[in-house]
C-alpha cells in the first residue's frame, strides 16, 4: 500500500517531490520522468497486492534494484540532477529491500 501511495504522490505531484529532491524548481522534463516512475510504481504495487506471493515480491525488489543502477547511471551521466536521482535511488533500495522483508514473511507464512 505504501508503494501505491507514494506513486500516487509522484502522479498527482510531481513538482513538489522534485522540489523536494532537487532542493530546486522542476522543469518539464524532471515533471514527466516523476510522473513516469509513479505509474511504474502504481503498477507494481498494484501487481503485487493481487498476486500476494512472495514471488512477486522478489522480483518486484529486483526491478527496484534495477531502478537504483539506472539512477546511478543518470547521476553519473548529469551531475545537475545528481541530488535527486541519488535520493530517488536510495528510495528505490528502501523499498526494495522493505519487499525482500516482506517476501521472507510471506513465504514463512502457512498457505492462504
């Protein structure tokens, strides 16, 4: 639910979470690639609630950690948005290792 939350916020927001990041204003290009990640992590979140596997949840924090390399990758390649892709990328390893967490606990958990 928190991943569907924070995709939301990144939608409905982005301005604000870029200012946020980047200690700075947002332009257009910074607006959609926010809002790009949101969908993304609607979709996941959502995937991820319906499939309830743990499964899903690993490879959720697997394309989360795919997210972090790619930012990495921005931040090396455009040290002026290095602010808010290394935050974005500590995000991405937040919530991928708090699915790896949760994966333990369901896949510990008896058969629904």
């Amino acid at each position: 639910m928190l991943r569907l939350g924070y995709g939301l916020l990144l939608i409905l927001a982005p301005d604000h979470v870029y200012r946020f990041y980047a200690n700075g204003p947002s332009d257009p290009l910074a607006r959609g690639v926010v809002r790009v990640l949101g969908a993304r992590q609607v979709v996941q979140g959502a995937w991820t609630i319906k499939s309830g596997k743990a499964s899903s949840l690993v490879l959720g924090a697997g394309v989360d950690m795919l997210h972090v390399a790619s930012m990495a990758g921005v931040a090396w390649l455009n040290p002026e948005r290095r602010r808010p892709t290394g935050l974005d990328a500590i995000s991405a390893a937040a919530l991928s290792l708090a699915g790896l967490a949760v994966a333990t606990r369901v896949a510990a958990s008896p058969s629904r």
